[in-house]
C-alpha cells in the first residue's frame, strides 16, 4: 500500500474510533422532559466533585420583535441582578417600578400632544418616574446572583445571548449544585426589571460604539438587509436607535412569551446523578409555565441573480467576506456543507487555510461557517477572511476563488474527504472532554436536534456525501453567480522608525 492508501485508512480508521466514541459518550446520558417540556439531559461523572450547567432558552437576537432591537440582549445584565431573592422587600419594589412606568406613561402621554405639549410637564413627569425608581433601590441588593456566584466559588458563570439563543452557564462544587438551580429558579419564574433602564441606556451607548468602530457590525449592516429582507435574521442588524423606545414592558413581554417551559432545555455534566438532577429540576423549574417553544419559520434568504458586491468605506479594520444561501440544517445536503467548510478551513492541510495563511501568507485568519448567522432558518455558507498587513483584496478573492475552483471541477481524493469527518468528529468529542464543554455540546444536541439520537444520527451523516456529492453542492450552491461579496478597509503596511515618522 502506497503513501496516499495509508494516509486515508488512517482518516477512515480515526473517523470510525470517533464514531465508536461519540456512541460510547451518548450511551452514558440519560434524558428525561419535565412536565411543563422543559428538556433535561445528564452525564454523570463522578471522578471530580464537580458539576456543570448549562441552561438554554431558544430565543435570542433574532428573535427581538420588530423595531425593538435589543430586547434579547437586556436580559444579560437582568440575570445577574436577580428575580425576588435579589430583594429585601419584592412587594414594595415592584410598586415602586411599576409607579416609574405609570409616569413615564404620562410623559409619553404629553409629548404625543406634538406642538402643544408642554415640554416642562414632560420633564417633570420624566423626573418624578426616576424619582420613584430611585425608591425601588432601596429594597434590592445590587446584582444579587453576581455576588452570589462570587463568593460561592462558581466560574464560567453568566449568561450570553445569541443569534437564536440565552445560555445560562455555570461550573460549581457539588455541593453547591442547588445554590444555582434556586437562583435561576428564582428568576425565571419572577424576574425583577430593575435598573431596567440604566441598563437600556448602556447598552445604546456600547452599541452606538460598536456600530461606529467595529467593521463586522458594518458588515452586517451592509450584508443582512441584501440577504435576509423579511427574515429573522434581519433584526440583527437593527439599529441602537431602537433601544431609545423600549420599555421594561418589552421586555417582560419577551419574558412571557420565551422564558417557558417548552422552549428550555437544561444539561448538566458531572458529579450529579440523574435523580438528584431531576429532584432538582422538577423542584426549582418544574413550575415555569409550559408556554410553546419559539416559533421557527422557515424563510429562504435571498438568493440573489447575479453576485452583489459591497465596498465598506471609512475603516480602519479590513475584511473580505463571502457568503451564499444555502438551505435549512434539515436539508438532505447539510452534511455536505459541514464538509465542505471542514475541507476549506479544518488545520492546516485544508485547501483554503493552506491557500491563505500557510503557503502564501495572505491573511492573518480565516473562519468559514458552514451555516451562518445561525441554525434555526435557512441562511449562509460565509467565508470570512483578515488580510495580512499590505495585502491587496483581489489577491484575497483569488485565492478563495482558486480554492472553490478545485472543489467544483473535480471530487476530492477519499483522504481529503475522510480527514474532513474525522476533524469535525474530534471537535465534537473534544469538546466532551471537560465539564462545561459536554454540557454545552448537550444542551446543543438536545435543543437543536431533539436529543441525543438524533445528533448521534447528524454525526453518522457525515458518512453519507461521497466526493461526488461534495463537487455538486459546491458547483450548486457556491456558484460566483449567487453570492454577495463584502470587502472594505485598510490593509495598510505599519512602519515604526525612520523617515516619515
């Protein structure tokens, strides 16, 4: 057997041991569905007094209502202030906001008078709401599950809001596990809206920032609206303007309709057996309102005629992106572009990276995202790429169009192909190896794919596209005909000394 025969019986061999291993790790969780829908899984691992959790809400940035971009994201700074426990008296707290709003409502009132409001009314009414929310202080302790977490030793602690998602994590003693569970508990069935709208207003204030100086929120500024009109994913790109509107009603509205049992699901890994796990779950949790999970609609993005190319001005970053419609995760062909973005950009034998960084030294990264800004709908297959220093982007857009030259004109050979299942199935089972990645690659397989099974059966998939399949879908779907192209900033050389300084 020759060179090239061993390399791609080594591929074949390391991509069914991980196969074997991911059906190994699965064999060990057992899941189990409260009766309000909430989903549970756990993988008890008792070598560490440790535990891990990781509590998703399937709802995030593009599920804010329209015009009211941001909702979602408020919710960070809400968690950690805490629901009643973070009060010493939650009845005469609420009063207080709920006071704050009804004047507020009264400003709104005036100024909807247009030319004869009475602004100094107006205003008055502004400060008696802050007055009254000022009074609302007295009875909260200052971001309560914060200072908890702090003084209880937990880490990878906190919440992030995602494109389609709110992920409430934490790592923990043991011992501490019931700690986390009744101060989340706590807060999901009655989260407090104080300091709302402190918090409203810093985050305008870094998003503004961020919109100004940050080059990817230019880029999806240009490319969302061209790719996704009329599409969830759309409202990422809205504007902090529409922060300035919201009201804690909101954001309590988005809390009624996504903080519900249906729509969570919780993974816990580690030193908790599935009967404490449940008594747990069903103690603290099990009253959320069952409510219904998120709606997902399934729009297509646009595909567009002919390429759409965009130039990004005024920047002092640089990029170049690439970025194609493709079809939902339920697709027959989504393994393939799992693939195809593996064989792209998997180490530094893949075609791209070795194209762009190893070789030639054209780019300082390279990212390629088989399904991008998301999972829930139909989206994109992006490439998004940092050029080095002095680095022109036609000599970027070469390269790349060199890469996907090879993969529609010809199949790749079997060890191309087998080293490409081979990575993502170690990314997957890397992720296993500890704590908090086994509950975040679980809370994964149970709210993105129903369960255990059902990703052990995505992973099989992987088995299913031949190279042939793979030379299809790339001449199919990543076609210079239907792509939007994105490209802007400096890629200037920087000389430090001599003349000129």
């Amino acid at each position: 057997m020759g060179v090239p025969g061993k390399i791609t019986l080594f591929a074949l061999m390391a991509s069914s041991a991980l196969a074997a291993g991911w059906d190994a790790l699965a064999a060990s969780v057992q899941e189990f569905t409260l009766s309000n829908g909430l989903k549970v899984v756990v993988l008890e691992r008792q070598d560490t007094p440790i535990v891990s959790m990781h509590l998703r809400v399937n709802a995030g940035l593009a599920d804010d209502p329209p015009g009211k971009s941001g909702v979602a994201r408020l919710f960070e700074t809400m968690y950690l202030r805490g629901g009643d426990l973070g009060s010493t008296d939650a009845t005469a707290e609420k009063e207080a906001l709920l006071k704050g709003e009804e004047w507020l409502d009264l400003r709104d009132t005036e100024l909807q008078r247009g030319p004869k409001a009475n602004l100094l009314t107006a205003q008055d009414y502004r400060l008696k709401a802050r007055i009254a929310w000022e009074s609302a202080r007295r009875f909260s302790t200052p971001f309560v599950i914060n200072r908890a977490f702090l003084l209880n030793h937990f880490y990878d602690t906190g919440i992030t809001v995602q494109t389609e998602s709110t992920d409430l994590t934490a790592t923990i003693a043991a011992n501490r596990a019931e700690l986390w569970f009744k101060l989340t508990g706590d807060w999901l069935k009655r989260p407090s809206f104080r300091g709302f709208y402190e918090d409203r207003d810093a985050l305008q204030q870094r998003l503004d920032e961020q919109v100004r100086n940050l080059i990817a929120f230019k880029l999806y500024a240009a490319l969302f609206p061209l790719a996704f009109p009329n599409h969830p994913y759309l409202r990422m790109a809205g504007s902090p303007s529409d922060l300035e509107s919201l009201r804690s009603r909101d954001a309590e509205e988005f809390w009624k309709n996504h903080y519900t049992g249906r729509n969570m699901s919780l993974a816990i890994s580690g030193a908790l057996s599935p009967a404490a796990a449940r008594r747990l779950a069903e103690t603290y949790f099990g009253t959320l309102p069952p409510g219904a999970p998120s709606p997902r609609p399934t729009p297509e993005p646009a595909v567009p005629g002919k390429e759409v190319r965009v130039e990004l001005t005024d920047n002092d970053e640089a990029v170049w992106a690439v970025a194609w419609p493709r079809p939902a995760r339920a697709h027959p062909d989504d393994a393939g572009f799992d693939l195809l973005g593996a064989i792209l950009d998997a180490g530094a034998q893949a075609l791209l990276r070795r194209e762009l960084i190893v070789e030639k030294q054209l780019a300082l990264n390279l990212r390629v995202f088989p399904s991008w800004p998301g999972d829930g709908y139909s989206t994109l297959f992006a490439i998004f790429v940092t050029p080095a220093p002095g680095r022109e982007f036609s000599e970027i857009e070469s390269a790349v169009q060199r890469a996907l030259g090879t993969l529609r004109e010809r199949p790749v050979d079997e060890a191309t192909l087998a080293r490409a299942r081979a990575w993502i199935r170690t990314g997957v089972l890397r992720q296993a190896e500890t704590l908090a990645g086994s509950a975040r690659l679980l809370v994964r397989a149970s709210s993105s794919y129903g369960g255990v099974k059902p990703f052990a059966a995505a992973l099989a998939a992987l088995d299913k596209p031949t190279a042939a399949d793979l030379q299809r879908q790339a001449a199919q779907y990543l076609s210079d005909t239907r792509r939007y192209v994105v490209w802007g900033g400096e890629t200037r050389v920087v000389t430090l000394g001599g003349a000129g300084q």
